[in-house]
C-alpha cells in the first residue's frame, strides 16, 4: 500500500508525533497576504514567538501551519530560497513548546541524523524511515529539533516511541518552536528532496509524488 493511503488501513496503527496535545489549534497563516504579518515582525523570530504566546495564551496548547503555503513573504531574504524561487511549503509546521519531546509515529529507523547550520535552514534535523510489509518504504523528515539530543543514523524507535526534542533559536535554524514534519516518497529520497523543505511552483506538479503531504501521518 502506498502513502497516504496507510491512514485508512486497520492493520497500521499510526501513533500521535507529540503526546498529549488537548483542544483545537491554532491555524496560523504563514502565507502571502497573511493578516499575521501586519500583527508582528514575522522577521523577528523570537518577537514571533512571543506573538504565539500571547496568541495561545488560555485558547491553544498548540498550533498548525499549513502544507503547500506560498511563503514567499517570509523566505524571499534567504538567498537559499531566492536563488530557486522555492517558496512551497512541504511540510506542515507543528507549533509546540520548546523542549517538547518528538515522538516516532510507525516503527523507524533511522536513516540520517544531523545539524543544518544557518539562519533560514533545519538546526537538527533527523529522517525517519518507515518499512513494513504492509506499505511502500518511505521516509518522514522532523526539523527544527534540539541538537544536542540526536539519535544516530541507525537507531531503531518504536511506534511512540521519544526519539528527538524542539530545539531553541541558537539551534534550529532561528525559528518559532516547532518541528517541520515532511513526508518523503522512496522517489523524492532517491531523487534529493530530503535537503528541500520547499518547492518552486514549477514543481507543485509533482509532489505528491515526492513530498505528498503529512496530514495523513500526524495523530493527535
């Protein structure tokens, strides 16, 4: 069976990536046009941060942004970004707080393990890979993570099992708490898209063969 399709079979029992989460999210709008932006420095990462706080405060223990956004607003001062006209989001950004413990959500191994330096990138990072007779073999990258509380490459990890923790600014590329969960395809593996956390519009085409989006991985 192919990803995304494991979400509807009873035999595969997907655990939730964070424990514990309670209430509705918070939707934040990262794309471009977003009222958010007019709300606070989306520049300033920490006044970012304390904007989600105080957003959150008594309504949400935790928070969504969105898979496939046009962040260009955002990404256009990353020359990294610029260069490709990558401005897709590939992933969907879980919003929890610093340190929360990132939890495998199928049985894992680990396929790579390590620390993307620089403004505008992953900090720690790690890929999950995912076998099983019952699915294609396929990969979940996790960033934005505390570098210093990495598994190896090579490290196994059971369905809900802790493998990773939120990581501060200094550590995760100098963004808000949260982890960037992206599916990737066997394809999208083979093919480099492990390194881009997003796409051009050019390529929207054929992501879903690629990178096809997380939701039907994430629980809570």
């Amino acid at each position: 069976m192919k990803y995304p399709y494991i979400a509807y079979c009873k035999d595969i029992d997907i655990k939730p990536v964070f424990k514990g989460l309670t209430r509705d999210p918070l939707i934040v709008d990262l794309s471009v046009g977003s009222e958010v932006f007019n709300a606070v420095d989306i520049t300033n990462q920490p006044a970012f941060q304390r904007w989600l706080d105080q957003t959150m405060q008594n309504q949400h223990t935790w928070g969504l942004a969105s898979y496939l956004e046009d962040r260009e607003t955002i990404l256009s001062r990353y020359p990294q970004m610029r260069e490709e006209q990558r401005y897709f989001h590939l992933g969907l950004d879980i919003i929890v707080p610093l340190g929360t413990p990132v939890c495998a959500p199928l049985d894992s191994v680990v396929q790579e393990s390590g620390y993307e330096e620089g403004p505008g990138n992953y900090g720690g990072n790690v890929l999950l890979r995912h076998e099983s007779p019952e699915f294609d073999t396929f990969y979940s990258l996790y960033g934005h993570l505390n570098k210093e509380k990495l598994p190896a490459p090579g490290d196994r990890f059971a369905p809900g099992e802790v493998f990773a923790y939120i990581g501060d600014f200094h550590e995760n590329g100098n963004w808000f708490y949260h982890t960037h969960l992206q599916v990737i395809t066997q394809k999208g593996y083979d093919t480099g898209w492990v390194s881009k956390g997003y796409c051009s519009k050019e390529d929207l085409a054929i992501m879903d063969s690629i990178c096809p989006s997380p939701l039907s991985l994430f629980r809570i």
